[in-house]
C-alpha cells in the first residue's frame, strides 16, 4: 500500500507540473496583462514600469521559474479587477460554498441513486426496472440550465416557496443541489444496477443464499459492498467536477462558488485568477481520484495494492 500511495503521488506532481507549463503558457498568448492593467492614455515609461513589476522583462524560462515558486508560495497573483485581491484568497472565500452544494448534492445522489439501482436490479425486467431506467435516462437527457429555470419559476415564482438566488441558509440549498444532483442520481442509478446484476449471479451470492441468509443480508450486505467500486469511482471524480465545473448552476442561482468566479474571471479576461481557478481545479480532481483509489481497499479486501 505505501508503494502504491507513494507512485500515486508521483504522479499527482508530474500531472501538476505539466498543468502548470500549460496553464502558464496559455497565460502569456491570451492577450498582454500590461494592456489590461494600464489605461489607454498610460506612456512606454508606465508599460516597462508595469513589465519590470511582474517580471515581464525576463525570459520566459525564468518567468515561468518564478511562477512555479510562486505557486509553491501560496501567491497565485493579484486580480486585476476591483482592489486586486490576490487570487489565492478570492477562491480560498469561494470554495466553501462550492464544497458545501457539492457535498449536498452528491448525498442526495447517494441516496436517491443507490436504492433505485438496487431496486432495478432485483427486479430486472419488471416495472420497477423499467421505472427506474426511465428515471435515469431522464435525468441524463435534461439540459442542466433549463431544468434550473424551470424549477425556479415553479417553486420560486410561482409557489413562493423557495428563494430564486442567494447563499446563507438551508432553503436556498434546495434548488441548486436538486439541480445539480439529477444528472448524477441517473448515473448512480445506471451503474449500480449494472454492477448488481452481475455481482448477484456470483457465486459467493449463490452460496449466501443456499445457506438460507436472509433476501435482504444478501443484497443489502452482500451484493451492495461489491456494487459501490464502480460508484466509488464515478462519485470521486464527479464530486471534484461538482465542486469546480458547476458554472451553469451557480450563475443560474447566483451562487457564489468557485464556479461562478471562474465564470467572471473569464468574462473580465482576468487571467491571473483564470490561472490560479485552473491550478486548484486539477488539483483537486487529482486529489480525489487518489483519495478514490484509496477507498478501493475499504471496500473490497480482495484488492490489494503495491504487491504482485
């Protein structure tokens, strides 16, 4: 296990490194930061001023040597909109928002996702299966944007029963997170079933049975422990997603996550904190697949990792 961790994190800082040129490279051909941060009106003196201040002066290997220190640094840059709040504080403010609808939305999809799977498959080929499938394939076919307008003007401008937009109690979870759960309720649903329809023709399953173990010890214990690897891996990954790729939801509800300034940042062509959003996004996908793969072990014994 200790081999296994150990390669993972090797890889975890090449997968960095490399983001790290790309990100830096893209910085410096989207546009000149000087021209953003200078008025029109500003002389060649003020533009060289501004170079020598954030480097611009130097080769590019050395630029990007002092950027990769930066980062270790914890300075990720300055915004250049507003009072040019360094970035790595604007997504430190922004991130608990984001990991609190992320981690709302992924329980409500564990637990709608997963009994309907197991629902599904017990009773493959009935109308519960059927049910079930139906919901999945709904839930994977709507467009996110239009299901959060919709549930807005029922339950917001309609009925008056929720806020439309805003962040700071319990209601205003509730449109957001429904919305954001759907797609990965029908995913959850789709893979547990799959997984447990074949893990209940095992034949560890078939002896369970013929032991005269309980219908319910065997699907609930049994079967489920093994059904949730392929849901381990898709929840992983999916809640990094969830977390930084909600840019849709969160400027629908005006919630001010990490993907909502994401979204400004590029509308402002604010490339310091489009950097540092791109940084923290890979390395909080790669942090969860590890943490992923970590939990294979947990949840099937027979895995085992660092040996032959």
């Amino acid at each position: 296990m200790l081999s296994f961790i150990s390669k993972r994190f090797g890889e975890m800082a090449v997968a960095l490194l490399l983001m790290s040129v790309v990100v830096f490279l893209l910085g410096r051909m989207t546009g000149d930061p000087v021209a953003l941060l200078l008025s029109d009106y500003s002389t060649p003196q003020d533009q060289a001023r501004v170079e020598r201040e954030l480097g611009l002066d130097q080769p590019l290997v050395e630029q990007y040597g002092a950027f990769i220190v930066n980062v270790f640094k914890g300075e990720l840059g300055n915004s250049i909109m507003g009072d040019q709040s360094p970035a790595a504080e604007l997504i430190l403010e922004r991130f608990p928002a984001s990991l609190q609808l992320a981690g709302v939305a992924l329980l409500i999809s564990f637990l709608i996702g997963v009994p309907l799977g197991v629902v599904a498959a017990t009773h493959r080929g009935k109308t519960l299966d059927f049910a079930a499938r139906l919901v999945a394939l709904i839930g994977q076919s709507v467009p996110i944007f239009w299901l959060g307008i919709m549930l807005m003007y029922l339950f917001s401008v309609r009925l008056h029963l929720l806020p439309t937009s805003g962040y700071g109690t319990a209601a205003h979870f509730v449109l957001p997170a429904a919305t954001m759960s759907l797609f990965t309720i029908a995913a959850v649903t789709r893979l547990v079933r799959a997984s447990m329809v074949d893990i209940l023709n095992a034949e560890y399953i078939k002896l369970a049975r013929i032991k005269g173990l309980p219908e319910s010890v065997v699907i609930w214990k049994h079967a489920l422990r093994n059904s949730l690897i392929p849901v381990l891996t898709f929840m992983g990954s999916f809640f990094a997603n969830m977390i930084t790729g909600a840019v849709v939801i969160e400027t629908v509800f005006a919630w001010p996550g990490i993907g909502r300034l994401a979204y400004e940042a590029i509308l402002n062509r604010d490339f310091p904190v489009i950097q540092a959003v791109v940084l923290f996004m890979t390395a909080l996908f790669i942090g969860a697949n590890l943490v992923v793969d970590l939990l294979y072990a947990w949840v099937d014994p027979r895995i085992r990792y660092g040996r032959r």
